[in-house]
C-alpha cells in the first residue's frame, strides 16, 4: 500500500525523488534521520511523524499544521532551543512502532501547508539547518531508499481515523484477532460492520440462510432491488460490502454441525447470533474445547398494547469463567415458552444496538476499553432504558 500512495502521489512522490528517508509506517507519514543540535551542541538524528489526510487513494490537503517528533527538543547551533515552534511534550505513543516526545507547530501563513511535500519538508529544512552548521554539507535529503517497505494491511485503504485521534496503539492490540461470525441476520451484520473496521487478520462469516427482502430491513447497508431477485447468500451478501474495505473476510454458508465445525479451528474470538438449539449447543462446546472466548447475543421482544418491549443480552464466556453460561444465561432449547429470547420480532437498531455492547465487550477483553467490572453478563431492557451487569468474574 505504501508504493501504491507514493505512486499515486505527487507530493509524496517528490519527498521520495528529493532523497527524503519517508515512508508509510501504519497510517503515519514517517521521515527519519532528520539531523538536529540537541542542548549539548551534539548533532544528532531524530524522526517526524504526521498524521495523513487521504480521500481513499489520494492525499488531501494537510488538516493540521501540528507534526510529532521523536528526539530531544531541537535546538540552535549555539544550543539554545530553536525559537517558535514548540507545541507539546505529551511523550505520546503513536501505535505502529512509532513514539513521539514533543510536538511542533509552525504555521507557513493562514492557509496552512498546500501537500504534505511543503509539510515535511519544511520542518526537516527548520530541524537540519543548525546542524549544518555544525557540520557543513549535513542534510535530510539522504538519498537513500527506506530499507523495509510496510507490511500489507488488512484494509484496502489506510485507517488514517486511528492515527488522527491517537489510537494507533490501541487499535495493535486487536490486529491478531481471528474473529468468527455465526450467524449474520440482522445483530450478525451489525457485528460484521463494527469488526471490519479494526485491524483484525481474519473475519469468518458462518450462516446458511438466504439473504431475502425481510433482511434488507434489520441488516446494515441498503441492497439493490436486482440483489434481492438473486436471493444471495448472507455471507456472500455481506463480504460483497465489507471486503471493499476490509481483506481479511472469508464467507461459508453453512449449517454448523459435526462435519463443518472443524471450520472454527484457529479462530480466536467468537460472536454467536444464532438461534437457540442444538447447533448452538454443538458451536458452544466447540469452542469451549478450543479454549477460545465468545460472546453470545439474544433478543426478546414482544408486541402488547400498541408497542414493543423487550430485553436485549450479551453473554460473555471466557476461558476464566464459563459456569454461567450453563447455568441459564444461554438458552440451548430453541423457541421454548418461557424463553424471554425465543421471540423473533427484530427490529434494525436494537440489532446495532445489541451488536454494539456485543463488540465494545470484545475490546474490553482485548484491553481496547477500560473493563472495571469485568462482567459476564449484561442486558438492556427497552422501558427505562435499563442496563444490568452480572456475572463478574
């Protein structure tokens, strides 16, 4: 992907042909081996790292004029700091590999920097200068290709949403994750467009069932009246969508059962939105003896004086704590009376809803969200607006 944008990028292109050491490390704009004087008068090198605006493909013009930097505070060839540019010193990890110990602004005019060729040049121009000084014929421009280029992304563009806000690193934390989906009705699809839009290595998607008009109104996304004539399969339905962003989705449309759940062999997290039964049953004890954690989702709705009610649930099984889950908090058989869950009345945003505290658990345990409580279980009742915990482990 990096070749690509410096391919398809002049301003990118022209920091390359100029013997600037940049690169594309993540979603971050990377120039190292700038020269500097620290306060000791010693040249040194250090990095800069800018955020980078892209519309798809193509580079926009820099939103910020802000750009971090990985070394001592620069200074003048005397020794005293380089006057105007300090922002902050936030010793910020910037995810990707890449730290960062101050920030700079130094702002060209009211406009800001055109491209990010004017950007990064300019700053290395402002950090090298006093070095040579010191060492005459000292540059930025080095003139030497970067050794590594960056590693292919999971996505078919850059998550530059991540790198604007800082959450390179929390974002690493879930890029191992081999993510299975069973069941992608109406809270299987949510999770499905939640999941895609983190790093993860691999998303399976398992359901059977036909993609019909009746889907179209409680899945995410708007499909085409010539898509439902051809009745595709749910999981072909949605890769179609989310592998124009995401690479990592492998589709299989089947039943689970003795002869396919050998299909969630190497997954490392599991969401489950199927309907109760022995299916469940089997996936359950599959991924039990596979050690693997998941969360199971329900929904009970119920239509009575003029307007529905219900209980939305997330169950959480972790290797840590799995009695609860055979204790009543997953129902295993399929459209009994008294089961709150069995009912089928969906609606699209209490699916999303559901899919939400479904995937905001799952980064709780991937350490992506803060989790005091540590809870196993939790539903979301409609009338108040109730959310109850339990479980705790």
């Amino acid at each position: 992907m990096s070749l690509e944008l410096f391919n398809r990028n002049p301003d990118l292109a022209r920091l390359r042909a100029e013997g600037y050491l940049v690169r594309i490390e993540g979603s971050l704009l990377v120039l190292r081996e700038v020269p500097y004087v620290d306060s000791q008068r010693r040249v040194r090198t250090g990095t800069l790292v800018s955020t980078l605006d892209l519309a798809g493909d193509q580079t926009r013009k820099p939103e910020t004029h802000v750009i971090h930097w990985d070394g001592d505070f620069p200074c003048n060839a005397d020794g005293s700091p380089l006057p105007g540019i300090s922002h902050q010193a936030p010793n910020t990890n910037l995810g990707f590999g890449l730290t960062a110990r101050h920030s700079f602004s130094s702002k060209p005019s009211q406009d800001g920097y055109p491209d990010y060729y004017a950007k990064m040049s300019t700053y290395a121009t402002i950090l090298a200068g006093p070095a040579a000084v010191l060492q005459p014929g000292l540059s930025p421009r080095l003139n030497r290709s970067p050794d590594v280029e960056d590693e292919q992304s999971v996505f078919n563009y850059l998550d530059t949403a991540s790198s604007r806000v800082g959450l390179g690193e929390l974002a690493s934390k879930l890029k191992n994750e081999v993510v299975g989906i069973l069941g992608t009705g109406g809270t299987g699809g949510y999770i499905l467009d939640l999941v895609a839009k983190t790093p993860v290595r691999e998303i399976r998607l398992f359901d059977d069932d036909d993609f019909l008009s009746h889907n179209a109104f409680r899945a995410p996304g708007a499909p085409s009246l010539e898509q439902l004539r051809d009745a595709p399969k749910k999981v072909h339905y949605l890769k179609g969508i989310y592998e124009r962003m995401h690479r990592g989705i492998v589709a299989h449309a089947v039943k689970m059962n003795a002869e396919t759940l050998g299909l969630l062999d190497g997954i490392t997290f599991a969401f489950i939105s199927m309907d109760a039964g022995e299916e469940k049953r089997a996936v359950v004890a599959k991924l039990e003896a596979l050690g693997v954690p998941f969360i199971d989702v329900g929904m009970g709705l119920e239509l009575s004086n003029g307007s529905l009610g219900g209980i939305l649930r997330v169950t959480t099984s972790t290797p840590a704590k799995r009695d609860h889950v055979h204790a009543g908090r997953i129902s295993f058989a399929g459209g009994g009376g008294h089961d709150v869950y069995a009912s089928n009345i969906q609606v699209a945003d209490l699916n999303a809803l559901n899919a939400c505290l479904a995937v905001v658990k799952w980064k709780k345990l991937r350490g992506f969200y803060r989790d005091l409580e540590n809870e196993h279980h939790s539903t979301y009742t409609t009338d108040g607006g109730m959310l109850l915990n339990g479980d705790q482990s």
